[in-house]
C-alpha cells in the first residue's frame, strides 16, 4: 500500500491514490497557481517540482503538454509525497485546504453535454413528447448531444441566477415572459481535454486516453419552462446557456484505472467508430443534495454511452479538438427512484413534490437553494477516492 508522510484523515476523498488538480490562491495572496490536494492540503506545484508550467492560473499549458507528461508528472508527485527525505523540500509548499481559495481549474475551449443515460433520455421523452416513443431513433445509434456556451461554464460556489425568459402560453395566446418557475439541475459527469487533434482527422474511439486528461463534477443547470417553448426543432438553448457549474478539481484518468467497467450491454449493432476496444465505462456514485439534504445516487456506470465514444462521435465529421475542450455525460439517472439527476425527474416533472426535513417541499428550485453534487469512485489499491463538490446558490432573478 503506497503511503504519503502528508497526514491524510482516514475517509479523505484525497489520497495519495487520487491527487487532483485545480487551481488556487494561496491564503496570503499573491497569484492563483496550479496545485493537487492530498488529504486537507494542496501542493503547490510550481514551487515543489520548480516548473513554471503550473505558475498560471489555468491548467490549460500542463493539459497542453500530453499524455506522457502528464503520466511523468503524476509520478514525481507520488514520488515527492511519498519519499520520507523529500519532506523537508516538499513540506513549506503545502497549503491548508481550509485557507485557500480554489478557482476554475482550466479555461474552457469548446463546450459540448451529451444525454448519454438511457433512464434519462426516455424519462425526459416521456414528459416533453407524450404520446410518442420515448426515445428516438437515432438514440441507440450514436451519442447525441449539442454544443453549448463556453464562456458561462463557471466554478464551484459561483451563485446562479435565476435566468427569465419566454414561456409557453396557457392558451396558445402571447407568449408569458418572466423568471423560471421551472429551474432545475442536472448532474453530470464532465471530460476535460488536454491533447488537441487535427482538423479533418477524427479521433479514435481508442484515443480517448491520448487526448483526454481527467474527469470533474458538473451541474448543468436548466429551466425547464424556457426549454420546454424553445428547445423544438433545434435543441437547448437559453434554458441553459446561463450558467454550467464544475467542480474545482479534475480526477486524472490515471487515478480512475480501478473504477473502469464495462459499458451497459449494446441492444443495437454500432458503427464501427463507435466500438471500444476498451472498456470505458466509469463506476461513479453521485450524490446530489439540497440544502444539504442527501435527495439522491446517481450510479454513472449506468451510462448506454461512454466518454470515448462521445469524443469519437464528436469528432467523426472532421470537428478537431482543442486544448480546454470540455464535454459532459448528461444527466447521470438510475433505474430507481432514488437515483434521478434532476428534479424534474425526481419529482415527475412537479406532480410529486420532494419533502425536506425542515418540513418545506420542492419541485424545482426556490431562491436561496443550495445544490451540492459530489462522487466517489474506486481508486488504487482498494482506496476510495472523492471529487470534491460542484455547489452553486440560486439568486433572485434580475429584471429583464
Ligand atoms: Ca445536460
């Protein structure tokens, strides 16, 4: 069992087996950097491995660099945190979690969520499409998602206003127009990229770990009433474009080796880009709480789709990648109950309102909510290891 001279809680989501990065200011000032927790710490890596590469406040020029250095650096890490004679170098650079504050862990290129969870996909169906099939027909055939606004993917902690738009008429008469009534979340898993690839070339579903560099935490906040007027015949738009919270720390893939499973089984024969020689499924438990209140366990090793196939889907008609691309699941959802991503599907679309324990109710958001998703997954030698939090507040909505 590999073992760290940093003390680390017993229960710590930061293990020597994890080691995420995100980006932090440190408690007496000065610029934000890149560092890596370990237990209730974060290592400062500019200083500790005195490469200036982590001197920034994004990851982006690390996530440049690839997959062998990113495997090289992950190395010297463990080392330096684990070699008792390298503690008295390693020591000064290691910051308390408690006192700093951590940022947007990479600048985000292009933005891309899926709606890889087939409980999700023929949910959403069910309630926005009445009467017709639940899922459709390409559905089974290649991962659909749609590109999404870049530039409001915010961190952890940023408040999330409540957006107004236009709405449905009750009588087919003007369109209502004011604050949703409707806002929900949803909880997602998100893939950051590192290695860009060239225009024209589409990556292989057997590249994904050549390109990709780790996994965050993902709320992808929606107003269902706004969505629900706009979204025919071209998809999401304003109803989610306002705001998309990550988590401030990116899991690289290497920490998740022991949390790899195979994909649920296939019902429809793939196209040939589309099959994995790998097994890319993720073993992921989320939790989502409201208030602090646990409301539900999305299970991501239920996904029908994996996050290599969306980045072959992505880029099968030439689309090239760059460093910062960002892409997530879609809304992660279980078979049970229990196990729903949204509100809108844990309280079927408002019929069955959720009890909290302070005797309140919830269908879709209130003003002041706080929402809260966290992970855990298998880590190396039978450790678990945690993401962190994606938490975001809602405030009022500002007149339009
Ligand atoms: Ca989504």
């Amino acid at each position: 069992m590999t073992t760290t001279w940093v003390p680390v809680p017993e229960g710590s989501p930061f293990p020597i087996q994890n080691l995420p990065y995100g980006v932090f200011t440190p408690a007496a000032g000065g610029p934000a950097r890149v560092g890596v927790a370990i237990g209730e710490h974060v290592l400062d890596l500019a200083a500790a491995l005195g490469d200036d590469t982590f001197a920034r406040p994004t990851l982006n020029a690390f996530l440049a660099q690839g997959r062998s250095r990113w495997t090289e650096v992950r190395a010297e890490m463990t080392r330096l945190l684990t070699d008792a004679d390298a503690r008295a170098a390693v020591e000064p650079h290691l910051h308390p979690l408690a006192e700093v504050a951590l940022g947007m862990p990479f600048e985000v290129a292009d933005y891309v969520d899926f709606y890889a969870s087939e409980h999700h996909a023929a949910n959403i169906g069910r309630m926005f499409r009445p009467g017709s099939d639940p899922l459709t027909p390409q559905w089974k055939h290649l991962p659909i998602g749609y590109h999404g606004r870049a530039g409001t993917v915010v961190p952890s902690g940023t408040p999330v206003v409540r957006p107004s738009g236009q709405k449905r008429s009750a009588d087919g008469g003007l369109p209502g127009f004011g604050p949703s009534a409707r806002l929900d979340i949803e909880a997602e898993v998100g893939f950051v990229v590192g290695t860009p690839s060239q225009l024209g070339k589409p990556v292989s579903v057997d590249d994904f770990r050549e390109h990709v560099f780790g996994v965050c935490l993902v709320n992808d906040w929606s107003a269902r009433d706004i969505q629900a007027w706009e979204y025919v015949p071209l998809g999401p738009f304003l109803a989610k474009s306002f705001a998309t919270s990550v988590s401030p720390w990116i899991v690289p893939l290497d920490a998740l080796e022991a949390a790899r499973v195979p994909a649920p089984e296939r019902t429809h024969e793939l196209r040939p880009y589309l099959r994995e020689q790998e097994d890319w499924g993720l073993d992921l438990i989320l939790e989502v709480r409201i208030n602090g209140h646990l409301v539900s366990k999305p299970p991501f090793a239920s996904m029908y789709w994996t996050a290599a196939q969306q980045l072959a889907h992505m880029t099968v008609n030439g689309a090239s990648l760059r460093t910062g691309d960002f892409y997530a699941s879609g809304t992660v959802y279980g078979p049970e109950p229990e196990q729903r991503g949204s509100f809108m599907e844990l309280t079927w679309g408002g019929e069955n309102p959720l009890k909290l324990p302070d005797g309140s109710t919830r269908t879709f958001l209130e003003d002041g909510d706080e929402i809260t998703i966290t992970a855990t997954a298998s880590g190396a030698e039978g450790t678990v290891i945690g993401f962190g939090a994606v938490t975001g507040r809602i405030a009022p909505a500002v007149e339009a």
